[in-house]
C-alpha cells in the first residue's frame, strides 16, 4: 500500500484518538471527514453556485466534501426524529417514571441486573426483526432500563445502598445490552439501514447477492452475540454478589 493511500486512513486516527480523549463526538467524526476527504484530493466545495467563483475550493466534475456531509444528514435527517420524544419523556421522569420503574423491579424477586440486560437486549433483537426502529438510550435505557437495574441493584443490597462505581458499572451493562441487541437486531430485517446500505455497497461492487441472504447469513452473528452476552452479564452478576460480600 502506497503511502497516500496510507494517508487517506487519518480520519481512522483521528476519530480514536479524539474518542480517547474524550473530545466532543459530533467535532472529532467532521474533522475526521474534512481531513480524509481533504488527503484524498477532493475539493471543500462542488463547483457550483456561489462557489464557482472560487476555484480554490472547488474542482469542476467533483463533489465538495461540504456537500457531501450535507446531503448525507439530509438523506438520514429522519433519525434526528427521537428528539420529539425527549420532552415527553422528561415530563414521565418529573412525575415518577424511573420510581416506578425501580418499584415494580423490585417486586420481581428473580430479577438481577445481568439478567434484565439479557432481557433487554432480546427485546431489542427483536424489535430489529420486525423492522422496527426505536432510539433505546434516549427512550428505554435512560428513563426505563437503568432505574430497574439500579432497583434490581438495591433490592439485592443489605442495606439498599449501591456505590456510584458500582452504579457506573450497571450503566455500562446498559449501554452494552442496548448497543448489542440493536447493533446485530437490526440486521435481521430486510428493511432496516444497515442491511440495505451493505446491499447497496455489495451490487455497487458487482456482486450478486439479495437482502435475504445478508439476513440469513447475519443471523449466526446474532445468535453468537446473545450467547457471548449471557456469559457477560451473567459474570457481571457474579462480581455485583461478590463486591457485595466485600462490603457486608
């Protein structure tokens, strides 16, 4: 591989170092671009326009790198949708919501938090089979699923006190099962994004292949996600029972 080509690889470097340092994402993932597109000789801006006049940002017969990231947001500004939902959701935490939610955990005696994560992230597989898209960490994992893993937490500790490292820990777990189930959930239906873009890359390489089959061969991947999962989170009980002898 030619050094240029080795350069057109920044933006990789770019994103996890600015993730590492815990950068702001949106910033890190634009420069990232801006620097990829830029090594790759591609212009700021199409030749078009306003721009037309401004033959050092623009190259004729190529798309800016500008342009490019808009239309992208344009063609995806339907995701940005789950933003309705948050006032909805703020006004169900003021009156009670995650009380609630805690409470009725608790009244579940099995319930741990592995095994509520397992839950979820099930339920999460299969809202990707049928095609149904939701925003799990602003809509479930935030107002729903960690009050019931800190409820589950609690109603396992004598006295109900769970340390803020320990809560850091079932957060993680959360994210965890939520980022799972939807990440390989939703390549089970032929009709979610992440199928029809590989589809899509795929006929554009020329390869023949239907939707069908990326489904039928992701659903091995799926199946060995739930089973890495239950090990994970049935451990993670293991250490949450043992830290909670350490302290009694």
């Amino acid at each position: 591989m030619h050094l240029e080509d080795l350069l057109k690889l920044s933006g990789v470097i770019i994103v996890v170092i600015g993730l590492a340092l815990k950068l702001r994402t949106t910033l890190v993932v634009v420069v990232a671009a801006l620097v990829t597109g830029l090594l790759a000789g591609l212009p700021l801006f199409s030749n078009e326009g306003f721009f037309q006049d401004l033959p050092y940002l623009t190259k004729p017969g190529q798309t800016g790198i500008i342009n490019t990231l808009g239309r992208a947001f344009a063609d995806n500004r339907l995701m940005t949708l789950f933003i309705i939902t948050l006032p909805a959701i703020g006004l169900a935490e003021k009156y009670g919501l995650q009380e609630q939610a805690a409470a009725l955990i608790r009244r579940v005696h099995a319930a741990t938090v592995g095994r509520l994560q397992i839950v979820y992230q099930l339920f999460r597989v299969l809202n990707g089979l049928m095609g149904i898209r939701l925003n799990g960490h602003p809509s479930f994992v935030r107002p729903l699923i960690f009050p019931m893993s800190l409820g589950a937490a609690r109603a396992e500790s004598n006295p109900h006190e769970v340390p803020s490292q320990t809560i850091e820990k079932i957060k993680a777990a959360n994210a965890a099962a939520e980022n799972y189930g939807n990440f390989y959930g939703q390549n089970l239906s032929p009709v979610q994004a992440g199928i029809l873009l590989v589809f899509g890359v795929m006929q554009g390489l020329g390869y023949v292949v239907g939707v069908w089959d990326l489904v039928f061969y992701t659903i091995p991947i799926v199946v060995a996600s739930i089973l890495l999962a239950i090990i994970q989170f049935s451990l993670f009980d293991h250490r949450l029972r043992r830290d909670r002898e350490v302290r009694r």
